[in-house]
C-alpha cells in the first residue's frame, strides 16, 4: 500500500492507534489487526529507526536471566525470586524458538565459546547447569547445541580460543543466532500487520493526546520534508510502545510516574583475524557485566556497556571513554590483539527502556503497563527485539480486557518480502513499504546499509531511483544525500585514533 496523505485521516475514529514503529509497536499492530481490531501505527520517523535499529543484533539464549542480583547463599531464601527468573528465561527461549521457526530468512546461526575463567562471576558448575537446563527443558527444537570440552579440544577447534589468555579450566560451546537485519525485522512486521489490516503512518508525531467523551484525542503532525499539516484523530485506546521516549510523548502517561530507564548498550566494530570470522564469545567484563564479541560478515563487533541514563535518548551519543572501555576488556580477554582505537571502524549506541518498579529499575519481565486513572492507555516497557511478538500479545491482551475478543491471534507471516534482483524491485519497495528518505531506502529497505561502506557507495545511485519514482526535483535529491551522510555519521560514529 502506498503512503497515506495526512488529511485522509483527519476526525478518523480507530479502535487502537499504536505510538511508535519500533519492534514492540509494529509486532502489537501485526497482533491487533490479526485480532480484528482497527488499528493505526504512527512513528515520528520510519519504521525501525529508533532503539531497534542500535541493537547488538543477537538472539540471546536465556541463560544469563538465570542469574540472581542477590548473593548465591540467600538462594534458599528467594525461591520465588529464582522460580520467576526460570519462567522469564523459558519465555525468552520459547520466543527465540518461535522466530528461528518463523523468520529463518532473517538470522544466521553461530558458533559461541564461553570461556570458564578463574575468579568468574559465578560458580562454573552453575554456569554449566543453567546452559544444560535451559537446553533440556525450553529450547522447543532449536537446540543450545551446548557441550563443555577442555581448552586443548577447543584449541584445536578453534582459532580465537587459541587467542584468549590462558589458563582456562573450561571451555563451553553452543550455538546461537544473529539477527542477520534487526531493521528489516521491524518493517517485515509492519508490512505483515498492514496486510492484514493496520494502517501504517511514518513521519506523523503525536503532539498531544487528550480524553473527550470516552475517547482518546490525538493530534497527529506531518514531519515528512517538504510537508505539512496537522489532523486530529480519535481512538479507544492507545498503546504507548515508544520505547525509551514512552515518558516523553505529550499526554501519553502521568507525568509524576516514570515508566521506563533508558540502559545505554554501546557496541564497537573491529577487524578481527581472518581465522576467527563467524565465531562469536560470551564471557563476563571486569566489571561483572555481560561481555560480548559478536561475529558480523568479515567484522566483529564487541560490547555492549550496560549504563542507565537519564536524558533525552536523541542526544546520548558514543564517549570516548566506552570506546577505551570496551577496547580494554577485548584486549584483556585477547592479550595478542592489542586493539586501539585505529582498529575501530564506527560504534554505535542505543538506550533500552527498562521497566521501572516501585522506583527502582527492573530487567525483567516485559510489562503492559494500565492505569485506571488514564482508561484505555497501555505502555509497554521492558522488551527486546526478540520478545516483540510476546510484547505484542501482552499488548493485545490487555486491548481484549478492554474492548473485548474480536478474533484470533497472528500466526505466521503473510507478508511475503520483494527479493531484489533488478531496479524494477527497488521501484516496487519504494511505492510500497512506505519509503520517504533515502536513508529509509539504505538502512532499512535494501542491505546496503549494513555493507562495510554503511550505504555510502550506492547513495547517488539510490537517490536516482528515489527521485524518479517519488518525482524529487534535483534539490531534494542532493539534500536527501546530506541528510543521509549526516545521519549515518551521527548513528554510527567514526573514530578519531
């Protein structure tokens, strides 16, 4: 379906209009169209631009949501604690089954090392139990593919083994899946809730939503270049999927509650021995933390830093420090590598918005957030790209406690992805996926976008086919170049040795 202007929706009436086109909202606009419910996405930018698109791209297995907050001997004592993190672990493994079931398409499966290190956070024997548990009990069909072997069997195996510093008791080898396009996810999603009967509005912000007469009232404001306007639409609920901005959309929540803490992950992309491409490690930092080095194409990327904050997530930016940070621990766990910062090739950071509870921030669980002060508002905080689609059953849970059963929840994709083999195909996403920039087209339409050039080879030769077929004169074909120049940089910072 082509773009919808503006004005067609003016006084509109909807069941549910969904804030924010990220993974959560897209899978809770696939899941309440499915279920019958007329339902309005809207994104101040394009699909899948925001916290979505700066992930570390990994389908994590659940094991390390195992692991308590608490000293191991007050174990005994928090039973109810330890049983709700298996049940939040077994979801995690249940989603990631679902979607290497689902989307294969869209992942590529890896070999991970886990190495057993004296002074490790954890007892090994925990670490090894939590692994073969999650494996026996949750895994659905889609194998950890989880074993332990010595350091001179996995040597052999493997080229960054023999790179990590030694003595190591243990090794642990599992298998594990990357997203191969976090991006695509989001628009695949959005496309298949548009099918199946969602409206799909980009670069339309809310500006404020109001209560009148047992509905919500929301101003919706053009942000596409060279346009403007302003409409006003009515609903009977809203779901506030905006991630880390949830607290920050006019009118979407009570402004003495905050619903989310934005956690910075920050992520580094290096060149790493040619020996070692396709292999992954998971290990913990010096800081106790999750530390992570990701295989991607002939590149590795290492991270991510775990970090709360506080501002606004447009302006968190990389610091100088996260980069020595990261490079640091790298180089601690591979003492040969001896990485600076002329071995980075560009970093990126996002912010996740973490729950909060009673004050304090929680990992988990992901939350639909009601309020019987504000009917028919719900907030979802808390998820990960690989719990979208939980997140939006929870999402359309609490729309049928509301408004009632209508039909049955989505199963599988109806949407078909274009495979681009010609300009004719780039011609046909461009008229239907609703493509607006050129960086819409780069990042998260075509692969270009997650080439080692981040796009910049074939942005001339993309702005053409844009121009032609949107009918762009020659000024907003350039600026739609700078605009993409500028926002790359921004997204995905070169570093200065």
């Amino acid at each position: 379906m082509g773009r919808l202007p503006l004005n067609s929706l003016d006084h509109d009436t909807y069941d549910v209009i969904v804030v924010g086109a990220g993974a959560v909202g897209c899978a809770s606009a696939r899941e309440l169209a499915a279920r019958g419910y007329r339902t309005l996405l809207v994104d101040r930018g394009d699909i899948g631009e925001g916290t979505s698109s700066r992930s570390s791209r990994m389908l994590y297995s659940g094991v390390g949501y195992l692991a308590p907050d608490f000293p191991l001997w007050q174990v005994p004592f928090k039973l109810i604690s330890i049983w709700k993190r298996f049940l939040y672990a077994r979801n995690i493994m249940h989603c990631r089954a679902e979607l290497v079931n689902d989307i294969p398409y869209r992942l590529t499966k890896h070999r991970f090392h886990y190495p057993f290190r004296k002074g490790d956070r954890y007892p090994h024997w925990l670490i090894d139990f939590g692994f073969r548990m999650m494996e026996t009990l949750t895994s659905r069909g889609v194998p950890l593919a989880y074993r332990k072997v010595s350091p001179n069997e996995a040597v052999i195996e493997s080229a960054m083994v023999r790179g990590l510093s030694t003595p190591l008791p243990d090794i642990a080898i599992f298998e594990e899946y990357m997203y191969d396009w976090p991006e695509r996810i989001c628009v695949d999603t959005a496309l298949d809730a548009e099918k199946r009967g969602a409206l799909i509005r980009t670069y339309t912000k809310v500006t404020q939503i109001e209560r009148s007469n047992n509905l919500w009232q929301i101003t919706l404001s053009e942000q596409s270049p060279e346009m403007k306007g302003e409409v006003m639409v009515r609903s009977k609920m809203i779901v506030n999927a905006a991630g880390p901005w949830v607290d920050r959309i006019a009118g979407g929540g009570r402004n003495d509650i905050k619903r989310v803490l934005g956690k910075k992950g920050v992520n580094v992309m290096v060149h790493l021995p040619e020996k070692w491409r396709g292999q992954g490690l998971e290990a913990f930092s010096s800081k106790g933390e999750p530390f992570y080095v990701f295989p991607w194409r002939e590149y590795h990327f290492i991270g991510p830093t775990e970090s709360l904050v506080t501002d606004d997530p447009d302006n968190i930016q990389v610091l100088d420090s996260e980069i020595d940070y990261i490079l640091a621990e790298a180089n601690y766990l591979f003492p040969d590598l001896h990485l600076t910062r002329k071995d980075v090739k560009h970093s990126w950071c996002g912010v996740r918005p973490m729950s909060t509870l009673d004050g304090k921030t929680v990992s988990l669980p992901v939350r639909s957030i009601t309020d019987e002060d504000m009917p028919g508002l719900v907030t979802m905080t808390g998820s990960y790209i690989m719990m979208h689609r939980h997140a939006g059953r929870l999402a359309a849970k609490s729309v049928e406690k509301y408004l009632g059963k209508r039909g049955q929840p989505a199963n599988g994709m109806t949407y078909k992805p274009i495979k681009v083999e010609n300009v004719n195909d780039i011609i046909k996403i461009i008229t239907n996926e609703h493509v607006v920039r050129l960086s819409d087209l780069i990042r998260r339409r075509l692969h270009d976008g997650l080439d080692p050039d981040l796009g910049f080879n074939r942005a001339e030769e993309l702005s053409l086919i844009l121009a032609k077929t949107l009918g762009w004169n020659e000024q907003r074909r350039l600026s739609e170049i700078e605009f993409f120049k500028e926002n790359t940089n921004r997204v995905y910072r070169k570093i200065d040795a």
